[in-house]
C-alpha cells in the first residue's frame, strides 16, 4: 500500500502568538507546511490528510489549492466535541496530539507517516523514514532527533523523550518544558529532570498502522475518564504510543537520525527558521 501523509496542522499557536501553520518563511515565502508535503511528494508520498481546526478551513483550502494538482490533500477536523468519549464542555483548545490523529481516523485505511506543521524535519530525516519505512512494513516506526538538537534559543519546549534499545523504541515520556537553565544545563522545570542533550527525542515524526487507531480509541475513553486531566491536559502522541507498547507489545523500529531540524515555538524562532530554509532543500525546486 501506498503511504499516506498525516500532517497535524491543528495548533492553536499560544506561545507564537499566531497560527505557525500559516506563517511563510524561506526564499519561497512558504509554510513549513508546504516544504514538508513537497519533500513528501519528493519521497513518494500521493496523497496526505491535514488535521485542522474548523475556523481555519478556508484559510488551509486557500494554502493547499495549488498543491493539489501534485497530489491527493484532504482534511480532517479536529472537533472538540469528536472524541471517543463524553468530552465535558467549556474548553476552548484543542485535546492535543492523540486526538489530532484520531481526528484524522476515518481519512486513514493503509499504515500513515505523521509530521508537525510546525517543523522542518530536513532531508536526511525523510531518507532515514524511507529506510525504516521499508523495514517496518505496516508495522510501526519513529524517526527520532537528539534533544540538543531541537532546542529553542527562546524558551521551553514539549518532547517525547526516549529509550531505544536493539533498534527498537523501549519506551517514550513526554516533558512539557525543556530548555537550557542560566548555567547552560538542559532540565525540565516542572519535573527538575536534567538531560545531557544526546536523548533520542520524538518530534512526532512516526509511521504507524491502521491498528494503532483502534487502540486509540480505547486509549482516549480511559484518557477523557480521567476528569482532573481535563482542564489543561493534553491527550499527547507519544504518550499514547507508550501505553500502546505496553499494553500489547507491539515493536516500534526506533532510528536516531543527526539530520539538522528546525521549527517554530516562539516568535523569536522566525529568524532560525529563516536561516535553516535559505539552505538548499532536497526536491524544492518551486513547483508547488
């Protein structure tokens, strides 16, 4: 089966203070959105889902209108009353990462390839995805980065960090406030953990089957059951794949790659971003 794209393109953009999915950046002025389903097309991918919210779909429809004459685009709504239980009103964003890919279930028959559409993953990371695609089959893969590598200069960031053993994910935890302290260490603030800045880290760049969307639901009724979670929890990605692992032992093929990456957390990140793009990109040779 042919690979499909997921391109969680959801994010409210708090931090950046403006939806990242629509910023344009480079010689090209494109959104990172747009480099990263060009350099899909460039690695064989036909067709990709977007995830968005519903107030931005004339915006995203605008943004993807010429892409579609080089490849199948549809996407899916990331609904605040759509979960896979009672979700109880009064929150205004989104449930986070898991619930952008269930968003996108019914859009996802064959094993699918998720990016952010706040990153650029770099050319290196795509070539790593294809190797370890072909190994994985339908079964499940993560391209992971070294934590110094995603860093903000600007403030603190989300990530999965991981265990790998025997080329294998072992097991994966989500940290929601990463940066380097006045001393120059790498800690979490709210948990005090001190990293060395080689973890392997998730920047949501997994290749997963269809079966991970059944266990989704499953995992979303106990996650949505847990009614303290609710006000400001996030129903996150990799900590969903975590208790996907444990509960049914399924092997996630886990490859660190050293391929350069940027994205956009902060609004100061806009100056790295553009820095990063103005690099000769792999397949953006301006046809789409």
């Amino acid at each position: 089966m042919e690979p499909i794209l997921l391109v969680l393109a959801a994010g409210l953009g708090l931090r950046y203070g403006g939806l990242k999915q629509l910023e344009k950046f480079g010689p090209l002025r494109r959104t990172l959105l747009q480099y990263s389903l060009q350099t899909a097309l460039h690695h064989g991918y036909a067709r990709a889902v977007c995830t968005v919210l519903e107030k931005n779909v004339a915006a995203m429809e605008e943004l993807l209108r010429p892409l579609r004459t080089h490849m199948s685009i549809e996407l899916a709504i990331q609904n605040l009353a759509d979960g896979p239980a009672s979700i109880p009103p009064g929150r205004e964003k989104p449930w986070g990462t898991a619930h952008a890919v269930y968003a996108a279930r019914h859009l996802l028959p064959s094993p699918f390839t998720i990016v952010n559409a706040d990153d650029c993953y770099g050319e290196e990371a795509w070539e790593a995805m294809a190797n370890v695609r072909s190994r994985c089959g339908s079964g499940a893969a993560l391209v992971a980065y070294r934590l110094e590598k995603t860093l903000s200069p600007n403030g603190p960031v989300s990530r999965g960090v991981c265990q790998l053993a025997g080329g294998r994910l072992a097991s994966i935890r989500e940290f929601h406030k990463i940066c380097r302290d006045g001393l120059g260490n790498i800690v979490d603030g709210p948990t005090g953990t001190v990293f060395s800045g080689n973890e392997p880290v998730s920047m949501n760049f997994w290749h997963l089957p269809p079966l991970f969307l059944r266990f989704l639901e499953k995992d979303g009724v106990k996650f949505f059951s847990h009614t303290a979670e609710l006000a400001a929890g996030e129903w996150a990605l990799p900590d969903a794949v975590g208790r996907w692992m444990a509960a049914t032992g399924t092997p996630v093929l886990g490859l660190v790659t050293e391929s350069p990456w940027c994205g956009v957390t902060h609004p100061e990140d806009r100056i790295w971003v553009e820095g990063f793009l103005h690099r000769p990109l792999t397949g953006d040779g301006g046809e789409l």
